[in-house]
C-alpha cells in the first residue's frame, strides 16, 4: 500500500495544483491514500465551506488541519465531517474531532492531527501525552496510524517521532512550510519526516507575496500578507507500506 501525504495548502492556486496534478500522481505511483494539511488555503488562513468541497472533490480520503484551524467561521458547518480532523491537543470539548479512522483496500487506517506547543502562540494540551493516549486507545482497531504534527520547532517534531517510534506507522510534520531532507526509517520501524513542505506559489515567501513580506522584516510594519502568484508548487511524501506487517518500506519525497 501507498501513502501520500501532501503539505499544507496556500491560497486557491494551491487547490488548482492538486486538482491539475493528484490524479497524475496516483496514477503513476499506485497511491492508495491521501492526507492533505488544508489550514492555510483560505488565502493563507483557515478553511471555507467552498475550499472544503473543492479539495474533497480532488479525490483526497483525510484533511488535516493547524494553528489557522479556526481561521474563517465556516469550518463550524463540517468540522464534524468524517473527512476532517483538527489537532487532537486543542482543549478539551472543543468542536471536531482529533483523529479519524478510514477503510481501505481491507486496512483501517487511522490518521491523528497534532498541534506543537514551542513557538506556536496556541493554548494546547501536551501532544505527546495524548498521541499516548489515543494510540493506546485505538491500536488494537486499526492496521496503520499516521500523525500529522503541526509544528514549528524541528526538535519537538524530531522528540515526537521517536517517542512515538514503533507504536505508529508514520509521522510526518507540516507548519513550516520548507520540505525537509530528512527522510528515515526510524530504528523501531516508525517512518519519520520533520516536515512535507507545501502546496502553493513557488517564488513566495512560504507562500505569500514576496515584497509584502520583504516590508515586513525591513520595516517591522504589520504589513497585510497576501498570496504570492505565478507557477505553484506541489510538496509531499509517499509512504510505501508492506501489506503483511504494515511497516514503512520506503520513503519518497514529491517535489512538482
């Protein structure tokens, strides 16, 4: 089986690129599944209903989400969707739900959401201590677990990875929107990524317009950011999965 997971969408041009370009890459590399980050697509914060439909349109099986989760007030009509999760670590009793399970090809895939707690400026409970807890609580249920950590600083999502090696079938972080080269088979069978990278405007600064952003960091002005234009970019990872013992085979970063 075949995994693929894709980095976090910015701006509508980003929806474009995975309705031009998904069907070609499942195509070619026999993908089985597909997770999508989806918080920054609502020009660069959040999820509307439109964006939602559009992206689930595309052929994706799991939309993850992030720190913009809340971003535009329409994610309160499908929030509840079988398709969506936000972080598992927001606080308790807040709407949605944190992971998913879905079916395919006879496997029950679970796919988690996490949210990081360094440099994220989110009220969050310890993503560690609840990926424990819903992995404990659903590991005799499914064949695979994916986590999507949304974080910002690479040591947490390294810490991550190994305290979760051997108790998950694959981590792969999103947030930073830069597609790390750190690709690995962790030492108890977990595959690892410290981060897929995006979807979006290739000449952009993680996404957005490059003289807005440039004013920013020279002025220290609260520049308004707006989505970068021209050519996008797709980025992500293809997680190769033996059927027999569900463990990560390969690991293929996507690049288009």
């Amino acid at each position: 089986m075949k995994v693929l997971a894709i980095g976090d969408l910015v701006g509508n041009i980003a929806i474009k690129k995975l309705r031009n370009d998904l069907v070609k890459i499942k195509k070619e590399e026999k993908i089985d599944f597909v997770i999508v980050n989806g918080e920054n697509v609502a020009e660069g914060m959040g999820m509307t209903e439109k964006n939602f439909d559009d992206i689930l349109s595309t052929g994706i099986d799991v939309i993850t989400m992030g720190n913009h989760t809340w971003g535009k007030k329409d994610i309160f009509k499908f929030i509840d969707h079988p398709q969506i999760i936000r972080p598992a670590n927001y606080s308790e009793g807040v709407v949605g739900k944190g992971y998913t399970i879905r079916k395919v090809k006879n496997k029950k895939i679970a796919v988690i959401n996490l949210i990081g707690r360094v440099d994220m400026n989110v009220l969050s409970e310890n993503p560690f201590l609840v990926a424990k807890e819903i992995v404990e609580k659903i590991k005799n249920d499914v064949d695979m677990i994916f986590v999507d950590f949304h974080g910002e600083a690479t040591a947490e999502k390294i810490a991550f990875g190994y305290y979760m090696d051997g108790k998950i079938t694959a981590m792969f972080g999103t947030h930073t929107h830069v597609q790390t080269a750190d690709e690995k088979i962790l030492p108890k069978g977990t595959g690892y990524i410290t981060d897929i990278g995006m979807t979006g405007p290739i000449n952009s600064v993680i996404g957005m317009n490059i003289e807005a952003s440039l004013k920013r960091f020279e002025t220290s002005l609260p520049e308004r950011y707006k989505i970068a234009e021209g050519e996008a970019m797709l980025n992500g990872v293809i997680f190769e999965i033996n059927d027999d013992n569900c463990k990560v085979e390969k690991i293929k970063r996507i690049q288009m």
